[in-house]
C-alpha cells in the first residue's frame, strides 16, 4: 500500500471522527470523558456568565429570589439548632445513656415519688450505682436589698456528683451527706447564671446567709457555667 493511499484512509477516518462528535452534540449524546474535559469548563463559565447577565437585567427578581432563600436557609438553620439542642444533642452528662427516671405509678399514671417512697426505694434498690431525688419549685430570694421569685431544685446529696460533670462548681463544695437531714439542710449552691445577675460575679458570697421563703440558708457553692445554664433554677 503507497503513502498516498495510507494518507487518504487517515485523512478519511478523522473527518469521520470529527462528524460523529458533531452528530453526538447535535443529538445530546454523552461525548467520551477526554472531550467533556475540554468542554465542561468552557460551557460552565458561559452559563455563568449567562446567568449573572440575566440577574442583573431583573433586579426585582434577583431581590426576591435573594431574600427568598436567604429567609429559607436562615429558617432551616434555626429549626434544626432548636430540634438538635432539644431532642438529638447528647445530655452533657457521664455516661448519660445510664441515667434513668424514677416514677410513682397511682392508677396507671405517672406520680411524683413522695419521700418514704424514695428512702424504701434507696434502702432496697440493688440495681442503680446510684439512687438521688429532686424536684423544681418557686421560692422567694432575699439577701437584704430586695426580694426575687426564682426557680429552686430540691435535691438530696449527691446529685452532682452523680451527673458526673468534670469540674460542677466555680467556687465553694458540693453538699455534704449529713446535710441530707433534717435541721442540716438548710444550705444553698447557687447558679452560675444568678450568681453573676444577683451577686454580681463576688466569690464572696460563699459562707454567707441568704434568706429563701423567709429563712436562713448559708451559701457554701457556686455552679460552674455550663450544662447547669440550661435549667430554670437559679438556686439549689
């Protein structure tokens, strides 16, 4: 076979290839992978180009669709934050897959255990590490100056501890098991959050008297910021 003829079966075979990439355009064919990295960069900064043209020719529109899905993002945002914090957000406890509540059940409903319901529960349990019980009431807050309705948890020694945060107080102890009792018990821990608002941040407050429902409580910790923040209660 001479050259010629070798030329012309190339010169052939390439005018075919050529005309078969323009049929596959024409017809909305894939190319092959080596032709789309040619063209994919070209043709995504034209629609680009394209589209930024055709905003700025209706900026009524382009307004409306900004703030369209600015709102819709921002909503989206806000929604989920709320659902993680509230239902998906791990608690901010050790181990919190082991903490578990306690229950009276009157009539096939669900009571608030009394204490002797707690103390035979306490003496008796055998399968909880740990057994501790509280409560949310409003009290009256007055430490000289003027009275604050504040929420309060009532709770037993221990309770803390049993939460097992790293580092619960900034200032102060923890409550001590002997004032679980009867006539010992009147002490407080204050929150964080109170601590800063009422107190105005004085670590001085410890060992002091404050006065909750009209008696005498001595101060002997303050919360550390953190999980505690969550809660209503100013006072424990």
């Amino acid at each position: 076979m001479s050259v010629r003829c070798v030329r012309a079966i190339w010169l052939a075979i390439r005018r075919t290839t050529r005309l078969s990439h323009a049929l596959i355009r024409k017809r909305g064919v894939p190319l092959p992978e080596n032709e789309w990295s040619h063209t994919a960069l070209p043709n995504l900064l034209r629609d680009v180009r394209f589209g930024c043209r055709q905003l700025c020719r209706h900026p009524g529109f382009t307004a409306v669709a900004v703030l369209a899905l600015a709102l819709g993002i921002g909503a989206n945002t806000t929604i989920f934050s709320v659902i993680y914090a509230t239902f998906l957000a791990p608690l901010p406890y050790r181990d919190p897959d082991r903490l578990v509540m306690v229950f009276s059940r009157l009539g096939g409903y669900r009571h608030l255990a009394d204490a002797g319901d707690f103390a035979e529960w306490r003496r008796r349990a055998t399968v909880f590490e740990d057994l501790n019980a509280w409560t949310l009431r409003s009290v009256n807050l007055a430490t000289g100056d003027r009275p604050e309705h504040v929420e309060a948890i009532l709770t037993t020694p221990g309770l803390l501890a049993m939460l097992g945060q790293a580092h619960p107080l900034a200032h102060g102890r923890d409550f001590l098991d002997e004032e679980g009792t009867v006539g010992r018990d009147q002490v407080a821990i204050l929150s964080h959050r109170l601590w800063q608002a009422r107190f105005g941040a004085n670590p001085g407050i410890v060992g002091r008297p404050i006065r909750i429902d009209g008696r005498p409580f001595t101060v002997v910790g303050v919360l550390a910021a953190g999980p505690s923040d969550r809660l209503e209660a100013g006072v424990w």
